[in-house]
C-alpha cells in the first residue's frame, strides 16, 4: 500500500469519515505546502505531552512551565465550590462553558454508559468522580447537577451516576438535581412529543 | 385546461404541495375506483357543514344532532376552570391533549403574529380571546398559560398575546405564564445554544 | 370517527402522505372558502367522466364532445409513425414530451413489472400493446424505443416487454432500442459508477 | 491559543470540515494511543517526498527506489497509446479506472476553469497539457477525449480545454470528443431534465 493509500487509512478512523473522503484528505495535504504538512505533524507529535488531563475535572487542559496537575477553571477562586457538574465529555463542558449560565465546577465522566453494559463503571470515570465528590463534600459543596444528553444513553448514564453517588449524598447532604426538560430554542409545539410537553407544562413560568 | 391540470392547481394550493406532487396526486386519483372518489368528493363538500368552530375556545369541532355551540372539551365539567392555555392552531392543541398533561380549557388564536406585523390584532382572534378571558374570569379563571412554539413569531405571538391581556390579568389578579424552556427529547448537550442550556440550568431539578 | 379524521384517512392513502400531513390538508380545507371546496369536489367527482383512456396509447387525456377515443396526440398527423416510444406511465410521456426532442407515438404500460414477478403479463398492458404494435407494424412502424427507469424494476420491466415484442420485430423487422446511458445533467465525474463510466465512454462523441 | 485549537484550527482547513468537527478530530486524536499518532504524523510529514507528480499525466504517485519520473500507468506499454483522457482531478481518473472500460493514457489538469474566469490558462496546466499532446501526437495519438463533470464549471473546463486544443488537433488530425450524456445509474425518467433525455434519445441503442 502507497503512502497516499497508507494515510487515508489512518484518516478513515476518525470520527464521520468514510473512505472517500480520507482519501480527499490526502489529497487536500498533497495540494498545501510543506510549511502546512510539518505543522499538522508537530502538533499531532506533541499532542499528547502538550496536553494533560486535569487531576480534579479530568477535562483536557494544555500543560503549563508550571507543571499545574489542575486546569485553569479547576484553580480559579473564583468559582462557586458548592456547586459540581457532571458532564460526559470535554464538548459537553464547553457548550456550558459558552452559554455563561453556569459557575460552578466540573466533572468530566470520559463516556456514556450504553444500555445494559455489564461493566458500567469501567466506562466512565467511577472511582475519580466518587473521590473528588468526597473531597468537594468536605469543602462546602451542596449541589451535584449530572448534564445529560436527552436520549437513551444519556438517561442511562445519568441513573447510573445518580446510583453511585446516591451512599455519598446522603451522607453529605448534597442535593441532586439534572438539567431542565421543556421546549428547546426551535421546538415547535405541534411536533414535541409527549414527554417533552409534560416537562414544559411541569417547567411553566 | 383539463380537468387533470386544473384539479392539480388545486392540489397545488395544499400546504407544503409542489407542482409536481399535484399532478401525481391526479394520476393517483385516476388509479382509484369511483367510490373512494365519490367518498373524497363528499366528505370535501360536507366538511364545513360538519365542522364547526367552538363557540368558547374556536377549535374545530363536530358539529352534532342536538347543535351545541361548543365542542366535547370545552363543555367538559371536569376539566379546570381555573386554567386557561392559548395556542396558536388546532394541531398544537393536540399535540398537548395527547401527553395528557394537562386538564384545564383552551383558546385557539388562529393564527400567529408575524414580527413587525402592523395589525397583529387581525392576524389572530384577539376580541374573542379578551372577551372569553373576562368570562373566564368571572368564573374563577386563576392561570393563563401561553403555550407558544419556540421561534421568533412563535414567541412575538406570545409577547403580544401578554401585551393584550395586562389589563384583564392585573384587574382579576390572574397569572400569566409560559411553556418552560429546557432540553427537549433527543437534545444532544454539545449542540444546545446558549439560551436552552441557561434555562435548562434555570428549571433544573 | 368525525369528518375531519374521516377525509384525513382518505388523504393518507395519497402517495407519499403521512397522518400528519393528512390532517393539515383537513385544515386547510377548513381554512379556506365554500368555492374552492365545491370546486375541488366537483372536479374529483367528475374526473373520471371526464379523463379517459386513449384506445391507442392508454395515456389519460380529456374527453371532448365529439367522443374521440384517441387522445390529441395519437391522432395528429404530424407524428412521426415509424417510431413508437414504449414509458411505464403518464408522467414519463408528460417528461419526454417536454424535453421536445422526439416526434414520434408512444404506449403506455400503465406500470412496471417487479423483479421475480410471477405473472409479469398482468401487471402491464401486455396485450393492447401487442395489438398496437401489430397494427403500428402494418402501417410503416421502423422503430420501438423503450424507455425505462435506469433502476432494478424500469430494467426489469424493459427485458420482459423486449421478450413479448420478439415475435412481431422479428416478422416486420422492426428495430428495438433503448434510451442511451450516460452522464445525466449534475453528474460528477469522481462519483459516478462504473456502469454509468462504461457508457459515458461508449456514447462518447 | 493552546494545542487543541491549534490543530482543530489546521483541521478546519480540511475540505468540508467545520470548527465543530475539527475540535472533534482533535478529541479523538486524544483518545487514540501514542502509535497512532506518531504513525499519523510520520506518513503526513513523509508524504510529499514519498508522493511525486508523474511527468507525464501528472497525477500524484509513490516514488520508487529507482526514481522515475513517471507513473506506473504512463509506463505501461499494454495501455493504448491512442487515447488520451483528458481529467480535473486524480479521483476523476480513479473513478474511470475502477470502471475498467478505458485503456489509453491520462492528463490530470489539476483544477477547473470558473465561469468568467479572467485567466483560465493559470488555473489548469495548460502548457504541460499542450507539451504532452504534442509529444503524443508525434507518437500515434489518434483520440482526446475531455471526461468533464456535466455541471457549469466541468462543462466550462472543457470548452476551455477544447478552444487551447483545437490548432494541435488540427495540425495532427485528432479526434476530440466528449464522455456521452444519457441516463446514468438511478435516473428516473419521470425526474429527467430536458438536456438529459434529448441526449439518452441521440444515444439511444
């Protein structure tokens, strides 16, 4: 197999990529510079070392001179340390992060659960959310919000955690809550389904 | 024009209908024997001697032997007298009746208003709807809820509606409310905007 | 069942209408005025007495008066009768006919036949078109065009009209062709088939 | 900016990708082992001296040990020297030779000719393009054919093509044609515009 063969392998693997475009791919870098080609190399290289896993959050954060374990948002004072909230992926974060409602700290679960895995608490980050909750427990937290996609895996992920936690906030007196259902910005009202129209009539104000 | 052509510019004033589709729609009626033409036919004539709008809430409703000027619904006793939810078309109203959430009356506006609309008030039935709402009042109406689609004339409907009822809901001290704002079914926390992730932190619970 | 879901069953068996767009069309029959639903009722009714079958080509055309059992284009002079265009239905002779690129007269088949059809004769109008080929053949027919759908069941439905005409081209030496294929208009090269490819560079020119 | 936005900034450059897409290219880059990358970056660092442009046809191919000048295909005395394809791009020519019914040699212009464009000849290689026919000519070429996507842009390619041509062909006595337009694989007759079925008539066999 030729190198242009070779990479649009490689390119095939990511995410909503199919054959046809990997190879496209190839040839798009085969059409730029090289100054171009040896950037996407050195970034994809130091990838890895440039960027760590928060010690607290676990979300991706670019490592610093410093050798800092915990993100900026982990280390800002500023941020409401009686409020934690659970999300499944670094996307989930920044979409929170971009609405500026939120401001409070987080938990980056890593995954999903899918429906009737046998082993749910090797897909998610089990053992670094129950510690950091006790740790935060003992800091003033007073509220766990687990932001969940609405849809099955999400729904299942979010009971799964709700399950986990359920010893910790009982002992702590944490209050669990998940995000609001209702209309969302599009919805129209002749086609919402049932259970959404429930929450929005529940949701009124 | 023949009658296939001008049956088909007929079809082609149906909503969401194209050129096209119209014409297939005549073939398609060629294909059927003559009773489920004769049916189409009389059911088409007979629609509006059938069908009548409620005298109170101005839905759609079957006209029945004794003539009763209002629908099954609105002459329902055990539904809330004390809840009053307006919608913009008979298809809303359905959508809300089949999540079975909710029990009090409804008014069907008719219509929306359009944004920068001159004359909203022509655009929906807005003298019926004051007129109800003060009968309603008089009745021990305590909530008004309107249940609008989550676009801009959707919710420029809503901000007129509110404009148009102040002076009644401020008299008999009635509340005014909306739909809530969150996740919807099948929401993907990563593509929400801004605005349905603030609410949905809003309605949390 | 009331009127509005009674013609919103009748509407549902259009093609390609689901429920909800079948009740919409109930809706919009409701919004509009007495005239236009007399006018569409009668038209409907009266398609049938009014639309018949050309004894020659079986498209549907409009009867007239004086009770001409061919339609205007099988009875104009100006045709070209050596050539005679076999399509599946009317909306194909309507395309051909608007492309103004070919004189001659056509038969229509009234339909496909289905891949491993068990009785391929009856889902055609096998034998009105042997009849009029026979006839066609008599009277200076040269050439037979058939012109299907490039997909399983147009294929499908070619090869058994090719077999049933084999008899009859034979004994008048009648010539059998097909449309060409090739690149359609919107056709991009990078993405086409290998089948499309072949014929592109057999018809190239 | 940090790493993550960084590369998702070079992976928004990828043809048809967006900045949600490109961020999660980056993510999934995370995810994956060092391996993985390290592979990534290599065969992107690599690739273009691995990957030259062919002397003859221009299209991209892996050099070899031995270092010719010229591809694999151009060297292959078994193809028809003459033929010559005349394509936009290398998917063109893979798209034809996965069709296997071409056997002759390739030119890859490298790019399309907009309409109004004010100096068609810099965006194809034009002066390659006229190098390699006349070299050709000299060596027995007998037929050109412009295999252009049937839109605005192929179509305006290969006129321009056809007008830069014209004094070799004639000098030489080539033939130039085109790849034939008919109904390609899927069309329904029905959904035929016009230029399409003219040409499937032409065509027609």
């Amino acid at each position: 197999m030729d190198s242009i063969n070779k990479l649009a392998e490689l390119f095939k693997e990511f995410p909503g990529i199919g054959s046809r475009q990997a190879k496209r791919f190839v040839y798009y870098l085969l059409s730029r510079n090289s100054g171009y080609l040896e950037n996407l190399a050195k970034l994809t290289l130091e990838l890895k070392r440039q960027i760590k896993n928060c010690s607290s959050c676990f979300r991706f954060f670019p490592a610093d001179a410093a050798g800092a374990a915990q993100c900026a948002l982990c280390r800002d004072a500023a941020r409401d340390s009686a409020s934690l909230m659970i999300v499944a992926r670094d996307a989930d974060l920044e979409a929170i992060e971009k609405s500026h409602s939120y401001n409070g700290f987080y938990f980056v679960l890593g995954g999903t659960v899918p429906i009737l895995e046998k082993e749910p608490e090797k897909k998610i980050r089990s053992k670094a959310l129950t510690g950091l909750v006790k740790k935060r427990a003992a800091e003033g937290l007073k509220e766990i919000i687990i932001a969940a996609s609405v849809n099955a895996e999400g729904e299942n992920t979010a009971d799964f955690v709700a399950k986990l936690l359920t010893p910790i906030i009982a002992q702590f007196n944490i209050k669990l809550s998940g995000l609001g259902r209702g209309l969302s910005t599009g919805t129209e009202l002749e086609y919402s389904d049932a259970d959404t129209i429930k929450n929005a009539l529940k949701n009124r104000s």
